[in-house]
C-alpha cells in the first residue's frame, strides 16, 4: 500500500482516495 495521506474513505466498501506524498496522481 503506498503511503500517503488519506483523502477519503469508505470503511463498509474498504475503498477510499490517497493522496501520494510524491504527487503522482490518486490511488
């Protein structure tokens, strides 16, 4: 999983957004 810093989530889909500290484009 890459680090980052989360954007959004959803915990009852297990999906979500993150932000990547190196600025390529959302996960």
């Amino acid at each position: 999983m890459p680090k980052g810093k989360v954007k959004w989530f959803n915990s009852q889909k297990r999906f979500g957004f993150i932000e990547p500290e190196d600025g390529s484009k959302d996960v």
